[in-house]
C-alpha cells in the first residue's frame, strides 16, 4: 500500500478487500478490521511514520467530558 503495489483497482477496494478477510492476531484470537479503520491506520503512517501507529494516552484521562464542575457537583450530592 505504501509503495502504491496493490493490485486493486483503487486504495478505497483495497482497504475493502482487505477488511473483507479474518486475520489472526499474535495471541491466536481472529478479527475482522474495519475499511475505514485500515484507512485511519494507513494515513497515520502516510503523514506520521511508524510512531504515529502508537496508542497514544488521552489528555482527558479521569475527566469528565460532558459533565462540567457544577453538574458534577450536584450528581455527587
């Protein structure tokens, strides 16, 4: 994919074909992997290389998102 090899007529059915299939991950369990996934992970390494692949932590972490300080205050009550 990268180096523009595949043999399907376009990147959009080559990310099909590929969700199409089951792969099977290191500790053996089978998955299926989204299109649109494939197309998120390849762009990441397009315009970020190999480190862009890597889970990044959320900035958010044990914040609530949808709740502001008042809310939470009154749900705690």
């Amino acid at each position: 994919m990268v180096n523009e090899t595949y043999e399907a007529a376009s990147k959009n059915q080559f990310f099909r074909d590929i969700a199409s299939k089951e792969h099977t991950l290191p500790n053996g369990r089978k998955i299926k992997i989204s299109s649109g996934t494939i197309k998120k992970w390849f762009l990441n390494y397009k315009h970020g290389g190999f480190d862009a692949l890597i889970p990044k932590a959320r900035a958010d972490v044990g914040q609530p998102r949808n709740i502001d300080a008042k809310t939470g205050t009154i749900i705690l009550r």
